[in-house]
C-alpha cells in the first residue's frame, strides 16, 4: 500500500536519551537515576524519618517490576503508579499534596534539565511534514506524554506533528497494536499505510511490521538492534530520513 503518514520514536530518535547527564553533572546535580531515588527518600523521611536505604531498595524492587511489566506485557506503569508501588512497599503514605509534588518533581526532571533533540531533526521534519502528516508514538517511561509535548513545543517540533500516542495516555506501550492504531485513527489511515522510525527493534521494528506497516531503524543515537534487525530500513543519520522514506514510497506506488 502507499506511504500515507510517518510516525516517530521520541527517545534516542528525535533526541538522545540521556545527553542530559552531562549538563546535570556540570549543574552540580545527582545523576537521574539516584535523584529519584533521592526525591522519594526527601519527601518520605519529611514526614517520618526512614533510612536512604530502604528506600533505595524499594526504588530498585519496583523498577525491576516495572521493566518485567513493560517487556512481557507492553505496559508503562504511570509515574503515579511507580511511586505509589515504592511507597506502599515500605509500607508508608504521603499526604496528597506531597505525593502530587512527588509526581510532578520527578516528571518534570527531563524537561528542566532536557536532553538534546538528535543532529537535522528540525530540517527533516519540515521536510517531511510538507509531504506527509506526521504522528509521535513512544513509550513514557518516567517523562509523561505532558512533559514529552513541553519538550517538543521547547524544541519547536510540536507543530510538525498532528498526532501523538504515549503509553502513560494509551494505557498500552509499544509494540501493543493500540499504541499505532491509535495515531492511525487520528490520521485517518490504517497500519499498512504508515512508516515508522524508532530505535528498538523489538517494540518499534516489530510493532509496526506485525500490523503490516514498513520500519525504519534509526541508529544514530542507539545502535544496539542493528546486527539483528528486520527493519525495511536503516538510518545512520537523519539528515538521510527523507529518501529513505522517499525510496520506500516509490516502492509501494
């Protein structure tokens, strides 16, 4: 079938995932991992005294639930449901307030210090946008779809794409159906008719090529799938998106 829209990974796609880490090093600042962690001990012990300890082992507990979840299931666990599962495991509570700037803190930590958008997206996405509507479809693993949204509007991308499909909104992540069918719907075209351009074979690759739509591997920010990959494409650098994308098009006509 013909190419009729293009859809986007968000993370190591159109920025590098984690190329905050050094800004927040030069600020001074703990590293995403162990301010997490921190900020749960922080309001916790606030209200009751608790050891760093144990919460950072009820932290590790419930992210390894959260990964087992995401890869056997295709769920995101919600940040509000992460840290629920942390803080009830200790057996503790926070007042609502405190556990709504709980929520806010740790999802707002990659908009406050951002990641870099990945060399050429904004040229590539104005080429393509004049050709093809264009959709993003990523998993939320801590940064919600809200804050996703605040990146790309910071990054001036917002107004290249006319639909979005994040896990924390869906309820689904990838390679789930729902998470595709549901820019699909938006678009108004069906899954054989779109491409798809992510890092992760498993769930990018994968996902969209079981519902009959064409990928594209990018792995200019990640490139841990690229020996095996089934992907209809691979892109070492953006700037060369567009005729990949043009060459698979003249494909399907």
């Amino acid at each position: 079938m013909a190419i009729r829209a293009v859809t986007f990974d968000f993370w190591d796609t159109l920025v590098h995932d984690d190329s905050d880490e050094p800004k927040r090093a030069a600020l001074g600042l703990r590293d995403k991992r162990e301010e997490r962690r921190h900020q749960v001990w922080e309001a916790l012990n606030a209200v009751e005294p608790i050891s760093r300890e144990r919460v950072t082992l009820a932290y590790d507990t419930a992210e390894a639930g959260f990964h087992a979840t995401w890869r056997e299931n295709a769920i995101n666990w919600t940040v509000e449901q992460r840290l629920r599962i942390v803080i009830e495991g200790l057996g503790r509570s926070l007042p609502e307030e405190a556990f709504a700037r709980l929520v806010e803190r740790h999802a707002r930590m990659e908009v406050d210090v951002p990641p870099d958008p990945v060399e050429g997206v904004t040229d590539v996405l104005e080429t393509l946008a004049r050709r093809f509507p264009l959709a993003v479809v990523s998993d939320a693993i801590v940064t919600p779809g809200r804050a996703i949204r605040e990146l790309l509007e910071r990054f001036r991308l917002l107004k290249h794409f006319s639909a979005f499909a994040f896990s924390d909104e869906i309820g689904r992540s990838k390679p789930d159906p729902a998470m595709f069918g549901h820019v699909c719907r938006e678009l108004d075209v069906v899954p054989p008719e779109i491409v798809h351009v992510g890092d992760r074979e498993a769930t990018d690759v994968r996902g969209v090529q079981a519902l009959g739509g064409r990928a594209v591997l990018f792995v200019g920010a990640r490139r841990d799938d690229l020996k095996d990959t089934r992907a209809d494409a691979v892109c070492h650098r953006m700037a060369d998106l567009p005729g990949i994308i043009e060459e698979l098009a003249a494909r399907a006509a």
